[in-house]
C-alpha cells in the first residue's frame, strides 16, 4: 500500500491504534517532531510481533516511554563516545606522523608510498592514494601553501605533495585514512612504534583503530548503537578481556561494548583517560537496562527476551 503523510499527532495514534501505551499523547508527538518516525522504527521493531512478515501490531506492555528513554540513553552514549574518540582520533595522528618522519621520512615520501605494504589486490587501490584523495579534496589554507600546483587533469600529481611533511599532511587524512595507513606501516616499524608507545599490542592494534572508525562513523551519523552487531571487531588480549567482564560487565564479541573496552585499554595507555568505563559508561548503562543488554548482547529482531523488552 502506498504510504501517507501524517502529522506528528497522527504519528503518535497511529502507533497507539497498533497498541503501544502511549502515556501522553502531546509528548509524545513532540518527541516525533524532532526524532524522526522512520529512525525510531528501528527500535519499535523489537516490540511489534512480526515486522518483517508486515504485522507491526505492538506486544502486550509496549509501552512509548520506554522506548524514548532508551533513545534518548543511547544519545548520551553516544555523546560519551565522541568525547573520547575525538581526542583518540588526534593521538593517532600525532603519533602517526612523529613516528613515520623518524622512521621513513619527513616530507614528501608518504606521497609515493614509501613505507608502506601495498595490499595484494590493487584493484583496490594503493594504501597511499587515499591520503592523496583527502589531500587533493581539502581546502585547507594550510594543505595550499604546501602543494605544489602540478596537476594531470583535474588531479594533482604525488610530485604536488613533495615539500608537504607528514605532520602537516595528516591534519588532511580522515580517521579512516590514518587507520589505513597505520595498518600498513608494519614493515616500516611506524606499527610497532606506535603500539609500543601505547603499550599495546601490535597484533591487535590495527584492528582496535578501525573499531575506532567504525563506531565513530556511526556516532557522527547518529547511528543506533543498541542492538547493533559489529563488523569491524577489535582484537583484544585474553588477559584484558577477562580483566574487564570481571571487573565491568559481560560482553559479546560483536558489541558496542567490546568497541569501549578497547578504547579504554588505548586511552590509558595515551594518558588521555584510565577509568572511563567505570567514570562515563558504566553509570548510563547501569541506568538503562535495556539499553546496557543491547549494547553488551546485541540481539536481532525477535530474539530479546520480552521479559526485558516490558520490565524495563
């Protein structure tokens, strides 16, 4: 059936008329105006009795508060999150660019790619030319007064960036680009130094950064969080894995909340933050049950528990 528009007061019956309790009906189309119907559905799903097979009817104890709080707790995670990425995110520069100037090269070689190891398939590309695009792409007064104007077309040549040092030119690289970059430097020794630095561990480094990106990519887009199973995984040492469920909470694999432990473990190990979890995490989850199962076990449609779904 075609879909109708609705106002926000029709929004909120609609989904009354579905039978989810909605507790005030003004609030709750207030909330509506300015968190968008189809974005909450990806959270209404887990209390309505088939979604997928079209049956958005809402299971006994739905209730429109409950839901609200969970989303508006996983905002405020969120906003925790980006206070310790944003900082994360500039170490990692830093960090980049002093070891990689000592160990291959100050100015100009990041543009040619020395130093780093080329992925097997270059159908993807070389590792280097994403730094290159982030550089070509900036309109940074600082990025112009080191590029040379020499140009194939309409895009510069590597020559362009041969006076650009790499403690300049990373400030252009987005956080997917250093993570790229920082993966590659093994050979260089850029990698081990950078983890010995963090007194961490190279092997799971690499992948820690680009958990990093991943969960920041979905912070910065307001992504949902709850529920979510990771692709971008971190590697974890055994030791810090059980250190942090005896000490914090049980997790799964795929969380969110394996994302936090590790951005806990490198924030110590930058000096940039050694209790985190304990200090920011932890209270909003111990605040919102459903959002804590959710961020620790994520679950899919139709397999969390509706003990947990009503009680909360």
């Amino acid at each position: 059936m075609p879909k109708r528009w609705l106002n926000y007061g029709e929004q909120a019956s609609l989904l009354a008329e579905r039978g989810l309790t909605v507790e005030d009906h003004d609030s709750a189309a207030e909330f509506l105006s300015v968190t968008n119907y189809y974005r909450l559905s990806g959270y209404f799903r887990y209390w309505q009795r088939d979604p997928l097979n079209g049956d958005n009817r809402f299971i006994a104890g739905a209730s429109f508060n409950a839901i609200r709080d969970l989303y508006l707790a996983e905002q405020a995670l969120g906003v925790a999150c980006d206070e310790i990425l944003r900082p994360i995110e500039v170490m990692f520069r830093t960090r980049f660019a002093h070891s990689y100037a000592e160990l291959v090269g100050p100015v100009g070689v990041f543009a040619v790619g020395e130093g780093f190891t080329q992925p097997p398939d270059l159908n993807h590309g070389l590792v280097h030319d994403h730094a290159l695009s982030n550089l070509d792409r900036s309109k940074e007064p600082f990025i112009g007064h080191y590029r040379e104007e020499i140009k194939t077309g309409r895009h510069y040549d590597p020559a362009a960036y041969a006076q650009m040092p790499i403690w300049v030119a990373v400030e252009a690289f987005t956080f997917g680009t250093i993570s790229r970059l920082i993966t590659a430097s093994g050979k260089s020794g850029v990698l081990d130094a950078i983890a010995e630095s963090l007194g961490v561990s190279r092997a799971t480094l690499p992948s820690q950064v680009r958990s990093f990106v991943y969960l920041r990519n979905r912070v910065a887009h307001s992504s949902r969080l709850w529920n979510h199973s990771v692709l971008d995984v971190p590697g974890l040492l055994p030791n810090t894995s059980r250190r942090a469920k005896r000490n914090h909470r049980q997790f799964d694999d795929h969380s969110i909340y394996k994302i936090f432990v590790a951005l806990e473990y490198v924030a110590r190990g930058a000096n940039l933050d050694d209790d985190w979890l304990s200090r920011v995490v932890d209270p909003i989850l111990d605040h919102n049950r459903l959002l804590a199962t959710g961020i620790c076990t994520p679950k899919k449609f139709g397999q969390m528990s509706t003990g947990v779904l009503v009680s909360s």
